[in-house]
C-alpha cells in the first residue's frame, strides 16, 4: 500500500506554481492526488502550504495507524 504525500513546483510559461499531493483511495485503487497551492513568489503561498502540509501528515498517520491495526501489528519496543 502507497503512504505519503509531498510538494511539487511545476513551471509553466516562465512562472513556478506548486502543488501538494497525497496518495487516497479511489475505487480501492491508490491513486495520487494533486491539490493547486498557488504561485511560487505570492506572498500568501508559503502559509497556505505549511497549513496544507500539516493536514496532510495528519492524515497520513491516521491512515498508518489503520494499516498497522488492519496488519494486526502491536506496538512496543526491541
């Protein structure tokens, strides 16, 4: 199974936008999404990506704990 998420800075016409993306279930195929942050150099972009990104891992821990679970691993220490 497909865990994660990231940034990419994509240039179009002589400009960089960046996009987030995550992997999620569709159909019970993992597919990977894109989510449009804005442009590269506008001022409100970095702020909205950070925002972005913390809701991202959020919900790529709660989606490990339920594979781990799905598993039937136990935590604990070696």
């Amino acid at each position: 199974m497909r865990l994660g998420y990231g940034v990419r800075v994509k240039r179009i016409r002589d400009r960089d936008y960046v996009d987030v993306w995550r992997y999620e279930t569709r159909g019970g195929r993992r597919v990977q999404h894109f989510e449009y942050v804005g442009p590269l150099e506008a001022a409100g972009t970095e702020k909205k990506l950070t925002s972005i990104m913390e809701r991202f891992q959020g919900l790529a821990m709660e989606e490990f704990r339920r594979m781990v679970r799905a598993v039937g691993a136990v935590g604990g220490s070696r």
